[in-house]
C-alpha cells in the first residue's frame, strides 16, 4: 500500500501588497492627498522583487498611478501622461535641477523604480522620458532600506524618495512623513522575520558561496587565454548634445595573449558622432579618432589574430557585449571579475585597482585600455600561478 504523501502548502498571499500574509503591510498603509500627480514607473524586473517599495507608494499616494514597462513608448496612458504640459523626471545626474531651487513645482513627477542601471536605461533609452526636465535631490539623513543593501548612503527606497520629494515640492514639511509607517513596519516585520528564522535554524553558520570546494580557476588551465579590453564610443548620460539612441559603438579594441604576450590594439573610425570625453579615454585626439582604419578592415584583421580554441578573458561582459553588436561576439568568453569574486567572497574593485594591490606597474600613458589590458593580463596570470588566494568569510547569523 502506498504511503499518503501530504500535499504540498503555499502560503497564504495578501492580493493588495502581493506578499505572504505573515509579513504583510496593508495595515500600515497611511494614504495622504498630493496636489503633484504622481507617475510611477516600475522595472519588470524590480517588479519581481518581494520587498519592492513602489507598489507601495502608489497605494499611499492617492493621486498617483503605476506602470511597469522598460519604457513609456506603446503604453497610451503612459504616453499621455507624460505628454501633459508641466512634467518632471525625478533622476539625478549632473544636468538635473534640485529641487530646493525650483521656483514652481511641476504638475507631474515621473519616478522610476529599479535599479541605478535598470532605471537610467528607462529614462535615457525613452524618447519620451529622455526629454522631460530632470530633477534631483540631497536627503538629510540615510535611508531606513536596513534589509536592502543601497549603491550608497544617500540612496533612499522608492517610496522615501517620493516622500522626500513631495514634501519639498510642495513646502510642505512632514506632510508625507506618515506614508512612511508602511515601509516602517514592512522592514520591522522583515527583520524579526529573518531574526526568529536564523534562530530557530540548525545551522549555527551561514553557508557561503562556493561552499562545494569547486575550483573556479579550473576552467583556465590548459586552454589559449586571451584577455581583452574594448574602449566605447558613448556620451556622458547628463549631455544635452547627445545624440538618442546612443547605443556604446566600439572604438579601440586591444587584446593581449596570456602566453606569449602577443598584442593586437586597433583604433576604429567612429560611425555615431564622437563623444566629447573619449579621446582623454583613449589618450588620443579626436582628429586621430576620426582618421582610424575603416571598421571592416579592423575586424579582417581581428579575425586573423583569432583563433578556434581561445578563451577570451575581460573583466566583466561589456567588451564581450560590444563586439557582439558589431557580429564579432567571442566564441568562448569568461568574466574573470566573477572568477575573483568567488575565490574572495566579495566583490573585488576595479582590475586596475586589484592589480596594483597585487604589485603590478601599469603604464602611464597610452590611455585606458592599455593599463586595464595589462592589468586583466597580470591578474590572469597571477590566479593561475596561485597568487590570487582564496579568502572564505563565516559569520554568525544575527541573534545566535
């Protein structure tokens, strides 16, 4: 006779906060009236996120409204909304307005949700929000985000962002303080969660990564390394000139071979209109930029230099992402700065910075592409040699 297998227990979902009913926050909702229409514009991927404050701001906000999306364009209420006259997106950058100095507060603010990078390619990648006037504030004191980790101290979550802002938009000091009780009893609730979760646990130290003992260096031994480096034709974000879409086009590309130190560094003749900080980058004029060879004749001499069996190695994927739009992606590739990140438990900087940490003399001159080829090659060859140690961090979990 089989044997009854009990079935399986969800929990039990609030269909408002859309969080498990254990922690949710509804209760704490405080809905306070704003004269500014609010329009919130929530990443897909910040959507999935459990402890997302934007939804939680709009149920605060009785005169706001939410989208997610990646963009304001095919969306007809979206695009209306940010079509009306008097309307601001609430981003900072360099060209951006305080909003202490504003003389009159817009109608309409924009606040996109997600993170640093997903919310600056919403606004910059949107013809629509990519005009609208920008504007940017300076918190007086840390956010209260204690079971997320923000980019910075002056990072605030979604919702005291909007807080912040509404009140100074308006002169109206504290008047938002009070939407605030949600997020207030959501981090209470989170944190005496994980609290009583880690205290009733049996393990008496938290797992970390990598904890199988799996070498992650493996994949490098015995194989044609070939570090690479790519310099991208791109616009500082705040420049009113720059040109939309201004998709990275690469400019300068330099690779190195691991064993034999064997170079290939190549200028490409730019198709988009040069960036103004570019040739400092490359420590170059733009007259020579714009004098280099042809980009087809620089990837007939790329494919000479390539080989079947190389592993390409950068430091991170963005060189790797520049190639493949211009149909050259590498048929192996390996981001060395996750490698390192696994064998230091932590996020390990700049290759330049770590290189320099480990002793290496990077050249001074011949631009940036130059000093962080040489570092991905010296980093390279100091984790094969075994000069990268691996550093394991046990902690005890809060409350034990």
């Amino acid at each position: 006779m089989l044997a009854e297998v009990p079935l399986e227990t969800h929990r039990e979902v609030c269909l408002r906060c859309r969080r498990p009913k254990t922690v949710c926050w509804c209760d704490a909702v405080t809905r306070v009236p704003s004269q500014t229409r609010v329009v919130f514009i929530q990443h897909p991927r910040e959507a999935k996120v459990p402890i997302s404050t934007c939804r939680m701001a709009h149920l605060s906000l009785p005169n706001s409204e939410l989208h997610i999306g990646v963009a304001a364009t095919g969306n007809p209420a979206l695009e209306a909304a940010c079509a009306q006259p008097d309307v601001a997106v609430l981003f900072p950058s360099e060209s951006a307005t305080d909003v202490d100095e504003l003389v009159q507060a817009p109608k309409t603010l924009v606040v996109v949700d997600g993170t640093w990078s997903n919310a600056r390619k919403v606004v910059e990648k949107c013809p629509i929000l990519s005009k609208l006037p920008r504007l940017k504030f300076f918190p007086d004191q840390p956010g209260n985000y204690r079971i997320r980790r923000e980019p910075d101290e002056h990072c605030l979550a979604t919702i005291e962002a909007t807080a912040f802002v509404l009140e100074r938009l308006e002169r109206a000091p504290k008047r938002f303080t009070p939407i605030l009780s949600a997020f207030d009893a959501m981090v209470e609730k989170q944190l005496d969660y994980i609290k009583s979760s880690q205290a009733n646990s049996r393990h008496k130290f938290r797992r970390t990564r990598n904890s199988v003992r799996v070498d992650p260096l493996e994949v490098l031994r015995g194989r044609k390394l070939v570090v690479v480096f790519g310099e991208a034709n791109a616009w500082p974000l705040c420049d009113p000139l720059r040109p939309l879409p201004d998709d990275p086009e690469l400019v300068e590309l330099a690779a190195e071979r691991v064993d034999t130190g064997e170079r290939f560094r190549k200028l490409l003749r730019p198709v988009r209109p040069l960036g103004p900080r570019v040739p400092s980058h490359l420590d170059v004029t733009a007259e020579q930029i714009h004098a280099a060879e042809p980009r087809e004749e620089v990837f007939r001499a790329w494919k000479r230099f390539v080989r079947d069996d190389d592993l390409f190695i950068g430091w991170g994927r963005f060189c790797s992402d520049l190639l493949a739009r211009e149909g050259h992606a590498p048929r192996d590739f390996l981001n060395l700065r996750s490698v390192i990140a696994s064998l230091q438990e932590g996020k390990p900087g700049s290759v330049e910075s770590l290189a320099e940490k480990m002793g290496a003399a990077l050249s001074a001159g011949g631009g940036r592409a130059l000093r962080r080829l040489e570092s991905l090659g010296f980093v390279t060859r100091a984790a094969l040699e075994g000069r990268v140690v691996r550093q394991r961090r046990v902690t005890a979990p809060t409350g034990t």
